[in-house]
C-alpha cells in the first residue's frame, strides 16, 4: 500500500512538472502576439541579463564602462569596421539607454546590499567623497548659472553635449559609486583593468588603420590617427586616442613585467605596447607625445630585476623606433617636433604652429571668462556660448584644458576640489607603495603591480589635463575607480609590520 501510495505521489509530481513548461510555452507565445517577436526577444535576453547581473553585478558594471566608451553618449551616426561592433548595442531613447537602465537596476542591487549587510564601507573612500562634492557644486553651477539648450539655439549653435551635462556628470558619480562597491576582490579588478585594456588595444588598431589610410578627422588633418571609424567614441579626438593609449600602455606593461608571462603571451604583450607607442605618434598630439614621456620615465626609472625584463624593454624601444621612422608620416613628426618654447616660429607655416597659437589665444579668452564668474562659474556645459558670446571672434572652440574648462565652468571652488581630488588619490597610492605590509598584502592578492600602474596613469592622465578637456570622460572615473578600491583595500595596513613567513 505503502509503495502504491508513492508511486502515485511520482506520477503527480512528473504530472504537475510536465504542465508547467506548457503554461509557459503558451505564455510566451500570447506574448509574443501581443508584443512581437522582436519585444518578446529583447525581454527574454533582458530578464536572462538582469538575472546574471544580480548574481555577478561586477560584470554589470563592466558592461556600463564598454557602453559607455564605445557609445560616448547618443550615437549620432552609423560606423564601420571596428566600430561598428558600437552599432551592435541598442542606445535607446530619451533617459530609457541600456546604460541608464542597467545603472538603475545596479543601484537598486547596491540599496539591497547595504540593507542586507548593513556595509556603508564605500562612503568612506576619498574619492566617492569628493565626486559627490565636485558634482554638487557643478549641479548648483548650472542651476545658478540659468542656461538652457534654448540659449544655444538663440545664437545658432548646438548644444554643448548629446546629453545634459549635469545629467552626466550625476551618471557619472554614480558608476564611481557603482564600481568601488561591486568591484573590490582583486579578481573583479583584474577583470574590469582586462576590459579597458582589451577596448584600448581594438580603439588603438582601428585609430592606426585611418592615419594609414589618410581617414582621420578631415577637419584637423587626414593623416592623424583617431577618425569616426575608432570603437572608444571620445577617442576620434587624437589628443583623447594618445591618452587611452598611454594609459593602456601603462597597464599592459606593469602586468607583463610583474608576471611570468608564457612566451608567446609576453610577446603579444610587446606588440601591443607597440601598438601603442606607434598610435600615440600617428596622433601628432604634441600633448600625447608629453603624457607619453612622462609615463616613460616614470615606468623606467622604477628599479626593476632581470636581464631578460631589460632585453625586452631594449627590443621594445628598439622595434618602437623603426616603426615610427617608416611608418609616422613626415607631417605628424613635424607637429610632434613643434614643442612651444623648443621650436622656432616661422610665420604658423609649419605643422601644427596655427594650433598653438590659436590655444594661447583660447586660454586668455578663458582667464577673461574666469573673472566673470569666479567662485562656481558659469554651469557645466556652458564654455561654447559663454565664449561665444564673449569671444571678439565669436568663437566657440573647446578649451583644450581641464583645467581651464573646470575653473570656468565650476570656478575656483570645483577647480581646488578636482586638484584635491587628484593628490589624495596620488598620495595615499603612494603610501600604499611605500608600505611592505600593504604591498605585501596587495602582492598575495596579485595587485602590487596595479597600484604603481594607476599611480602612473593618475599622474599621466593630469600631465594630459593641460592640454586636452577630459575630466568628465567615463576613463577618468575609471581611473579613479581602481584607485578608489585599492586605497580602500590596502591603506588600512600602512604602519603595520609585515607578517613573516614561516616555512
């Protein structure tokens, strides 16, 4: 009776299983007459997505940093080849982007851990601290300052960005907020470093091949490297592509130098720091050139063990400097060569000598434009019509300056926080390098490297703040990001003795 019992109660369960995958199918399909094919399918992949993403929310918030680089806002037209893959992603409209809503979602996960572990932890970092303030003082600016898309529109020019700038920056501070919560185990690090680092090599390759083929941005010169056709939007600017690169370099270099590579991974490794050193010279960015150097010397000086590590570094620089001879055009050396203060005027004749003058000319304008508005400036966004309207030339050119664009557009107030920002996260970088317990900490967990990596790229990326407007692109929030994790990870072991190892 007994067995009798339970082969019933089998035969219901198999029962009841086998008529739930058919009040499904019948769902899905009153679904799909209802919505389509094509809604029905795009639900499916969103539920699977957020389903992944709440289990593996690191993934979600790589997935927002390639978004946004490849997408650098609305996209405004088709691209090809590499770039295309950005034509893959759907932008959606209005606040409904794949960006703001998987952003959403990520935040809702954040509320829901803290309220489950009670960890508040991320509020103590630096840098989340003062992007909070930066972005609160510009907020105000705007609102203070009273400037709509409609202002643009009275005086015939476009509105200063695809989307509101103070919009972005508020998304920005939250991917700052999203990344130092869900990306603090070193594997999760490693991963996002990987995604940037993989980006950068396809942006770099795809910039290379339009300086090959004379299809860079016609309106600077066709035989620079950048163009539409790059994957990383911002990176169509050739100032932008040699900072990426540089930056990609740094990364890709600390890691090949801190690991024993396999032979053919150490020389993939090689060609792409190539790669890179030859994109940042096809770039004509006397800027880049800079950054470049700076983030040489910085790499070089550093005492580093083995033969080998030299021979190779030696082959790099050697390999490196044919490449540019036979590859960079003529014209590109003769811009990278006209350095003010090391160059001779001959009349603006030369190449790039027009640009130097025109961005002497600009940052006068902008000294001018800082004394109207000197405490929280004139709003985020507002350079090209406040210039324009200020401008005798009636000029609304950008001000090739982080530093100039932060001091006009949020005074003098968001200028001495971005600079604070930026020493807080070099100096306690610093001490984090400087303590044995730290690094020996940071070496169990296979991230020494990376802290003298992005102490490097911070200091690179404020020698090309001077010559480029970049501090509200989505890479300087990741930069903060990794320094904001490691800081946070590794500064509470400053001044402790390190623990021996016994055998």
């Amino acid at each position: 009776m007994r067995a009798t019992s339970l082969r019933h109660t089998g035969v219901s369960a198999l029962q009841r299983i086998g008529v739930l995958p058919l009040i499904g199918a019948v769902l899905l399909a009153m679904l799909s007459v209802a919505a389509g094919p094509v809604a029905l399918t795009g639900a499916i992949i969103g539920t699977v997505a957020l389903a992944l993403i709440a289990t593996r929310p690191q993934w979600g918030v790589a997935t927002i940093l390639t978004t946004l680089m490849v997408q650098y806002g609305s996209r405004r037209y088709e691209r090809e080849g590499v770039a295309g893959l950005a034509n893959l992603v759907p932008t959606g409209s209005g606040l409904f982007t794949v960006n703001n809503m998987l952003g959403l979602f990520l935040a809702l996960l954040l509320l829901y851990h803290v309220y489950r572990d009670g960890d508040w932890s991320f509020l103590r970092s630096r840098q989340v601290q003062l992007i909070a303030l930066i972005t609160a003082v510009l907020v105000l600016s705007g609102f203070m300052s009273g400037v709509g898309p409609a202002d643009f529109a009275d005086v015939g020019l476009l509105s200063s960005s695809a989307q509101d700038p103070t919009r972005l920056l508020v998304s920005r501070a939250l991917f700052l907020v999203l990344f130092v919560f869900f990306c603090r185990q070193p594997r999760d690090l490693r991963m996002i470093v990987g995604v940037f680092v993989l980006l950068a090599v396809m942006t770099a390759w795809s910039g290379t091949q339009a300086a090959m083929v004379g299809g860079g941005r016609p309106e600077i010169a066709d035989y620079r490297a950048g163009g539409t056709e790059v994957l990383i939007q911002s990176s169509q600017n050739p100032n932008r592509l040699a900072l990426i690169s540089t930056i990609a370099l740094v990364l890709l270099w600390e890691y090949s130098q801190a690991h024993a590579l396999r032979r053919w991974r150490r020389w993939a490794a090689m060609g792409a720091a190539l790669l890179f050193v030859l994109t940042v010279f096809l770039c004509a960015s006397r800027g880049g050139l800079i950054g470049m150097s700076v983030a040489a010397v910085m790499l070089f000086v550093r005492r580093r063990g083995g033969s080998q590590r030299m021979l190779y570094g030696l082959a790099a620089l050697l390999v490196g400097g044919i490449l540019v001879a036979e590859v960079v055009p003529p014209e590109a050396i003769e811009r990278l060569s006209n350095i003010p203060g090391l160059h001779k005027d001959d009349g603006g004749s030369s190449e790039g000598e027009g640009s130097t003058k025109r961005r002497s000319y600009t940052y006068e304008i902008g000294v001018q434009l800082a004394a109207k508005a000197p405490v929280i400036g004139v709003g985020p966004g507002n350079w090209p019509l406040v210039r324009f309207l200020n401008d005798p030339l009636r000029s609304a050119a950008a001000p090739h300056s982080s530093y100039l664009q932060a001091l006009v557009e949020g005074g003098l107030v968001s200028l001495g926080l971005y600079l604070l920002l930026f020493y807080v996260t070099v100096r306690d970088l610093l001490r984090c390098e400087r303590s044995a317990a730290a690094m020996a900490a940071a070496r169990d967990d296979g991230l020494d490297w990376l802290i003298f990596a992005t102490r490097v790229c911070v200091i690179s990326f404020l020698v090309f703040s001077l010559f480029a407007d970049l501090w509200d692109l989505v890479f300087a929030y990741f930069l903060l990001g990794v320094g904001g994790v490691l800081i946070q990870r590794y500064k509470p072991l400053i001044g402790q003795p390190r623990q021996p190892v016994y055998a």
